[in-house]
C-alpha cells in the first residue's frame, strides 16, 4: 500500500504529525504575508529582521522557504520593479496570491496580468539562483572539508606506522643486546658510557646501542600484556617530546618522558613519566584500565628501568587530577619530586591514599624510590590520570 504524501506550500510531507506542523507554519507564514506589503521595502525589511531574529517560530522547512521569499521580493523592490506577493515552497508552483485591494486587480487589463507574470517569473528566478548558489556552497564546503578528514587521516596513518617501525627496530637493538650479554664478554669495557657521568655510573649492556642512537635515552617503560613498552627519554623542557619521538621527528603521538627536574644519577625520590592517551591506544593510551581494581589486581607490577639500573615497582595509588593554576593551594602530584624529609614525604603518601581510587594496601616510607605515570584524563578540563608505584626487590 502506497504511503499518504501530503503536500503544504510546494513541499511535500509523509506523517501527518509533520503534515500539522507544516500546517501550522502555513498559517502563520500566510498571516505574515496579509500584513505586509510586498511592494514596500521598508515593511519587507521589517519581517526579513523578524524572521533571522527568531522572532517567528517556524516548525518545519516552511520557514526556511518564507525568508527566501521575502528576500527575493527586496531584491525586485531594490531594482524598482513592481514587486507582488511569489510563489509557495521551494518550488515554483504557478498560485500567485495577491494582497487584498492590490495586485492584479490593480492593472484592470491583460497588459497588467502579463506585467505581473513576468515580475512573478523573474522572482521565482532569484530563489532559484539563490537555492542553487548556496547548494554548490555547501558541496564545495563539504568537499573541503573531506579532503581535509582524509589528509588528517592519512597523515595519522602515516605517523602512526612510521611510529610504529621506529619501536620496532628499537626492540629489535634490546632483544640483540640482551642476546649479547647472555653470551661470553669479548670485552671487559664499555662499549658506549656519556661524557657526563659519573665514573662509577656504567650504562647497562642492553642500552648501550639505543643511547647510540639519541643521547637522551633515559629509560625503559614496560607493563606486561599491554601495549605499553616504549623507551623513556628526557630533555631540558617538558615540552619537545610531546610532538617528537626518539628520532627527534615531528610525531603526534609524542614519546614518553621524564619530567625534565628528575635525576636518574643521584635518584630523585620520584621518576615522574608522561605519555600521551592516544585514542589508538599508543603511548599512555591504556593507562586508564588501572581505574578498575580487577585490572590492577592483573597487572599490579609496572617495568621500569633506567638505563643505568633495572627495576620492578608495585602499584601503590591510582587517582584522578587536574593541572592547577599556580595560585591555588592543593596537593600537585606533578610538583613531587623530591622529598626534604619524612615528614613532607609522608604528608605527599596520605595526600595520594586520601585521593586513590581504591586501598592498594600497599604503602611505602622515607627512602623508598618512587614511580609515577601521568597521561591526560578527559572527564574534566586539564584533567589527569595518574598511577603510582614504589620500586621493590626483585623476587
């Protein structure tokens, strides 16, 4: 059975619930054009200012078709032509209505009736003009602004694969490394140590290739069946590495660093690691699964070493934060660095116990090394995610 189309002003409509808003908008549009001379520019310009204001609240594209209407009609007056009352809907549909004691009536003759016809035409013209010069807008708008997604999408491809085989070929230099050491030394030196370190500070074997590479190689972040195991890297800002990986590239995804105020040579008492949440998961990206304690309970150990010295640290706190403005007085975790005591190191451990998502039951005390990982969290603006681990003996 064929559906009921109803028709209102040109348009066409397939629920009667749209049938009687187009009805409603009808009978208000057809009271607008009852109290407004057509052929006065100054009335016309009144409802044009009515109708952008929102003043008339129209339900259906009726409305839409109506402003058209009328600005075609303050073109024709502009141009000094006679203008009359045009057409209904988005379609030229030949019923021209006059206004009472005007219009055709007013030029008596056939003469008069052709004059208006062609003034009706010329106008029926202008919106169509009008209707089709803003459909050849929006497809060109649209089309930029697909070719732009699919630019965003090719580079975040590109970056995300070349991203990719950089991590790859790092994995590939530690696995050949810690093949190396389970072999005989061939030598009892080091094969690669920075100019800067202390004598009795020696690079570990597995590092030594990928220090080669970029000196600013800090460390190695792991967290087992995830896919967080990427180098650590540090420079003299925390803000180079969030647009550049390891080959010192442009890359959206960043890297993951230390903050720039940690030291690794005579240890801060907190290693504090940013990453980028990618939405492809990358990077900092699955950080967040902490946030459920049956996640932690499976991962409740987190790799780190720095590439002077291996270490294993279990999960203490996992909490929500923000960045704050330097003003406000509230617990920063980002400003933990370094304890000047007891006392401030056990004022920072109930600060972190008071906001933790869940009891870890795990606790640590002056002199322990601590870990933090922090990467953007967004239910809130500026918003962090953020877990905390102590380094403990290996078992």
């Amino acid at each position: 059975m064929a559906q009921k189309v109803y028709t209102v002003e040109g348009r066409q409509f397939r629920t009667e619930s749209d049938y009687a808003r187009a009805k409603h908008d009808k009978e208000l549009i057809d009271r607008l054009r009852a109290r407004t001379n057509y052929k006065d520019k100054k009335e016309l310009e009144s409802l044009r200012e009515g109708l952008q204001s929102g003043k008339y609240k129209f339900l259906t594209l009726l409305g839409q078709d109506f402003q058209e209407e009328v600005e075609a009609q303050i073109k024709m007056v502009s141009s000094g032509r006679n203008g009359k009352k045009t057409f209904h809907g988005n379609k030229a549909s030949g019923n021209m209505k006059a206004k009472p004691g005007k219009g055709a009536a007013d030029h008596g003759d056939g003469a008069g009736s052709a004059a208006a016809s062609k003034v009706s035409d010329s106008a029926v013209e202008e919106v169509l003009l009008h209707q089709e010069r803003r459909r050849k807008w929006i497809l060109r708008v649209s089309s930029m602004v697909a070719v732009l997604c699919l630019g965003y999408f090719g580079i975040y491809s590109y970056y995300h694969y070349k991203t990719e085989s950089a991590f790859r070929e790092l994995n590939a230099l530690k696995e050949e490394a810690d093949n190396v050491i389970a072999a005989p030394a061939a030598s009892s030196g080091p094969l690669f140590t920075l100019d800067d370190v202390p004598p009795e500070k020696e690079v570990l074997d597995e590092y030594k290739k990928l220090l080669n590479n970029n000196k600013r190689l800090i460390g190695w972040i792991k967290i087992d069946d995830t896919n967080i195991d990427y180098p650590v890297l540090q420079t003299e800002n925390n803000e180079y590495y969030l647009d550049h990986n390891i080959n010192e590239e442009y890359d959206i995804n960043g890297s993951i660093f230390m903050d720039k105020d940690c030291d690794v040579i005579k240890p801060s008492t907190n290693y504090i690691l940013y990453g980028h949440h990618m939405k492809n998961g990358k990077m900092f990206g699955k950080l967040d699964l902490y946030q459920n304690e049956s996640y932690y309970k499976e991962h409740p150990y987190i790799s780190f070493d720095t590439i002077y010295e291996k270490g294993t640290y279990q999960v203490m706190y996992v909490f929500r934060s923000r960045v704050y403005k330097e003003t406000e007085i509230v617990f920063k975790y980002y400003q933990f660095i370094d304890a000047n005591g007891e006392q401030e190191f056990d004022s920072y451990m109930q600060e972190m116990a008071a906001v933790s998502l869940y009891d870890t039951g795990v606790t640590a005390v002056y002199g322990d090394q601590l870990l933090t990982l922090s990467t953007c969290d967004y239910q809130e603006t500026d918003g962090r995610f953020v877990v905390v681990a102590k380094k403990i003996a290996k078992e």
